[in-house]
C-alpha cells in the first residue's frame, strides 16, 4: 500500500505563490495532482512521469510547475500567479501512465488552497 502525504496549501492572496509538496512510501510512479472546488468536477491539473515527463490542465499553463524529487519519492506543485479560481481541494496522487493516459491508483488526503483577497 503506498501512502501519500501531502503539504503546503493555505490562503493566499491574487496573484501570490504557493508549493504543494507530496511524500509518497513505496515504489516509483507517475504522479500528479487533481483538485476539486465545491461544486464542480474533480480536474486534473498536471503529472510527472518517472521520467520527468510532464503534462498539465490548460487552465493553469505557464503558471504552475511540477516536479520530482526521485530520491525522496516527493512531488511538488509551484503555483504562481494565482486566481481565486485556483481555490479548490488538492489531492496527489500516484499511478500509471499508459497508452497516453495517467490512471491515478493511490490517493493522498487532500490539502486545500484558497486564493482570495
């Protein structure tokens, strides 16, 4: 069983910083990040291959960055330029990525980020 654990949400103000990080036990996968505001669908927001391959939402290209520490089996998530619509729950998360597509298998408890003035 892998256990994730997640770190670094909090409130923050337009167009502030934020960094998730996630510590995952166990093996090496592909990792990533999904969120969920109130009220609307579970999004994907971007992964990491164990390769360093990675792939984001569109909505937040250009302003958040993921990364990976191989060594630490940890995940980071740096989100610039942040809007309050990037408030929602976070959750890492590890799987697969096969045939194009990232099947996320474990999931971490979530960490909330709310941006507003």
């Amino acid at each position: 069983q892998v256990q994730l654990v997640e770190s670094g949400g909090g409130l923050v103000q337009p167009g502030g910083s934020l960094r998730l990080s996630c510590a995952a036990s166990g093996s090496i996968f592909t990792m990533g990040w999904y969120r969920q505001a109130p009220g609307k669908e579970r999004e994907l927001v971007a992964f990491i291959t164990s390769g360093g391959a990675t792939n984001y939402a569109d909505s937040v290209k250009g302003r958040f960055t993921i990364s990976r520490d191989n060594a630490k089996n940890t995940v980071y998530l740096q989100m610039n330029s942040l809007k309050p619509e990037d408030t929602a729950l976070y959750h890492c998360n590890a799987g697969y990525y096969l045939g194009g597509r990232y099947s996320p298998k474990y999931w971490g408890q979530g960490t909330q980020v709310t941006v507003s003035s």
